[in-house]
C-alpha cells in the first residue's frame, strides 16, 4: 500500500481531479440549462435541453480524457471502469482501491465546491445537485438502462483502445456515447453510468433514492462486456488507460517515457 502511495499518488489525484471537474462542469451546464431562471430562451424543450446537456458533458469528457491528466491516469473517472479493468488483470489491487477512493472523494469536493458558491441555484429543485433517480418507468427499467449503457460503453472502450488503428478515437467515441445517453435514456435512469458521480450528488442533496442501482448497475453491464471480451475477443487487453500516451508514464503496463535528452541516440 505505502509503496503505490509512494509512486502513484499523482495519478490519485488526478482521478480525484478530473472527477470532480466533471460534476463542476454538469453543475453549472444544468444550472444555465435547467433552472427556471436561465436566460436561454430555448429551454422550454426538455428534449432540447437534455441535447444540449449531453453535448456539454461530452465535450467536457472529451477535453479531460485528451487532457495531459487524462493521459497521465488512463481516464477512469469512474469506480466501475477502474474496477472493470481490475478484473481484467490491468489494475493492481492497491491502485484500485485508491483510484476508487479518489474518484469518490474527488466527486463529493467537486459538487461541495458548487454548493458553496452556487448554492441557491444548484440546489433549486430543478436543478437538485445533478441528482440521478430512477424515471417514471421505476427503478427496475432503471436498473435495466443503467446495465444496458455500461455494456455498450465498456464494449465500446476496450474495442478500440485495443485497436492500434482506432485507439486515437477511443475519447471521442466515449463521448459521443455520453451526449447520446443524456438525451435518450436520461428520462428512464438520470443516466449516472457512475457510481461516484451519483454518490457526489447525493451527498449535498441527501437523495438517496434507488442508489443501489447506481452502484451496482454501472459495475454489472461493464464487467459483462469485460467477460464476453475475454472470452470472445482475438486481441487481448493491452492496457488499462483509455488513452495511452507514448510520452507519458503509464502505472498499469509500467510504460517509462524516454527522456528528451535521450531521444535521437
């Protein structure tokens, strides 16, 4: 433990970080968006304004997972990527845990950050914190939408990450995934697809609803995809970051950059 600690610490906070970004960025956007003063004049829409929600948050996803942090860490920013990849082999144990702490505690800073500057507004009940409940078709079918995102997320992510030709596209289609998930399936789950996004928002909104589903749901559709890909897949698993970076350290396949001064030789 002391000695992942030791060397990995910066990838932690990172983690922490970039989760944390993530819930500033879909706290404010839902603010601008949702909230019964915003000055947009095309909010009358819920279709429209989940669109437009789901095209922010992609384009945040993007912006950290392309980021010089997301390259550093792999760009989890999710308890059930990390975990996922722990099952495939590709996550130490001790990196894990600490990945998942920070995701956790990462989310919660970033959304007490928001409650503390923009608490009236954030805490407007159309706004609520960015909570993630289940919609009017029960907790059941959000179960069911929340399994069935994770499944065509992780598939999504290990098909190219893995593929030398299509890893480069690997962000762009996790995003383009995430704005399509907030504007359809968001009325059916609140579309969390992770366990510490929803447990950052829960904690300032003491909403608690259904929040098993959001904890377990996320983790089951992508260790499902993890499995059919170990059994299924011609090409194995060649690491844990979403997007590897050549110049950057890697902590899961022990990747070391060259040194400028060395390059050329």
């Amino acid at each position: 433990m002391r000695a992942a600690l030791t060397r990995h610490w910066p990838e932690y906070l990172i983690e922490a970080a970039s989760l944390g970004s993530f819930m500033v960025s879909a706290s404010l956007f839902a603010i601008l968006l949702f909230h019964p003063r915003s000055p947009l004049p095309f909010t009358d829409s819920a279709l429209t304004r989940r669109a437009l929600m789901g095209l922010a948050m992609a384009l945040t996803a993007i912006a950290l997972i392309y980021s010089p942090w997301g390259r550093r860490s792999g760009a989890h920013f999710n308890p059930a990527v990390t975990l996922t990849f722990f099952r495939l082999g590709k996550v130490k144990v001790w990196d894990a845990a600490f990945y998942v702490a920070a995701q956790f505690v990462g989310g919660v800073c970033g959304m007490l950050l928001v409650a503390v500057v923009a608490g009236p507004f954030v805490g407007d009940p159309a706004v609520n914190y960015v909570v993630t409940v289940p919609g009017s078709a029960g907790v059941a079918v959000a179960f069911m939408a929340e399994v069935a995102i994770a499944f065509c997320t992780m598939t999504t992510v290990l098909a190219l990450s893995n593929s030398p030709r299509w890893a480069g596209f690997t962000g762009l289609c996790a995003g383009a995934l995430v704005a399509a998930y907030i504007t359809i399936e968001a009325p059916l789950s609140g579309m969390s697809l992770n366990p510490a996004r929803t447990f950052a928002s829960a904690v300032p909104a003491g909403v608690w609803q259904a929040f098993w589903v959001y904890l377990t749901a996320p983790l089951a559709g992508m260790l499902l995809a993890a499995e059919l890909r170990v059994r299924w897949a011609r090409r194995p698993v060649i690491c844990a970051k979403l997007q590897h970076d050549q110049a950057t350290r890697c902590i899961f396949c022990n990747h070391t950059p060259v040194p400028r001064h060395l390059k050329g030789r």
